[in-house]
C-alpha cells in the first residue's frame, strides 16, 4: 500500500477529510477490482469489502448505489420493493456518468450526480470496512457508524437468500 496519487482518489481524501475522518486513502500496484483481489491485497475478510453495485433507477434514470459486503450478492427486488422503484442494470457508460468513477472503482461518496443509497446491513458486523476510493485499485477504511454518517443512507436487508 502507498498513499493515493491518483486524481480520484485525491478526491476522496479530500471529502474524508471534509467529512471530518481522519481515515488515509490508499492505493496498491496491483488492481482491486473485486472484493476477493481487494481483501487479499488488504489482508482484510471478504465480508469487510464495502463494495459499491450501481443500478439504474427506471423511468427516471437515477443510479441506485448499494454498499454491500464483499460476501453478499444483492437481491434486486428486496432493494426495488425497500425504494419503491423498478431497477435495470447499469452498463459501465452509465456507471462513469452518474458516478464519476469506473465499475471496481466506486466510492460511496463523491458521485458526480445525486444518486439513491443502501447500505448492507451485514456490514455492521465488522468493526472496520475497506471502500474503494475513485479507482480500481485504491480504498480507505472506515466504520460502519462512519459510513451512515458520510453517505447519509440507510441500512437495509439487501442480500440474495435472506428472509425478506
């Protein structure tokens, strides 16, 4: 790990910043784009991965961001029937431009158009989580408690295979 240098990535630790978090952005030589390459690279569980899966929001186009755990799949109508919206998929296009960010790269804040948030509640099982940071190869821990403050979002059952 080395401290961020990548634009987006900057970004971020400026908002962390903001945010009042005391929390270093970091980036690794190899990519982390799934939350398998980022916990070995972390050494962390899977399960610590805060991943971002961007969905879009039909009719009115809005991406729909769920932070899920590392270990979770999300379960597409729990999160449709929890916002009262139908879901599509989101193509990589459509991530960049409501994100600002790569798929394997989302952060959880920072998006470049207002976006609709969940949070996994199995990620306040961890003490510590690991988010990627505007890039696919950069992240910085946080606390659950921390996450809900700087997103602002909701925890909810999201994953595929628990009861509703």
């Amino acid at each position: 790990m080395k401290p961020a240098q990548h634009p987006n990535a900057l970004r971020i630790q400026q908002l962390l910043d903001q945010a009042g978090l005391t929390r270093q952005v970091v980036e690794f030589d190899q990519p982390t784009r799934s939350s398998a390459e980022a916990a070995a690279a972390i050494g962390c569980q899977v399960g610590e991965i805060a991943k971002s899966v961007v969905f879009r929001s039909k009719p009115d186009g809005q991406a729909v961001i769920i932070v899920a755990s590392g270990d979770n799949r999300v379960c597409e109508d729990k999160v449709a029937a929890r916002l009262a919206c139908r879901l599509g998929r989101a193509n990589a296009d459509f991530v960049r431009e409501k994100t600002g960010y790569v798929i394997g790269g989302v952060a959880p804040l920072g998006h470049a158009e207002p976006a609709r948030l969940l949070l996994d509640a199995d990620l306040q099982a961890y003490a510590t989580l690991w988010a990627a940071a505007g890039t696919p190869n950069s992240v910085f821990p946080l606390s659950p408690e921390e996450l809900a403050r700087i997103t602002g979002a909701e925890w909810a059952d999201i994953k595929v295979g628990s009861p509703s």
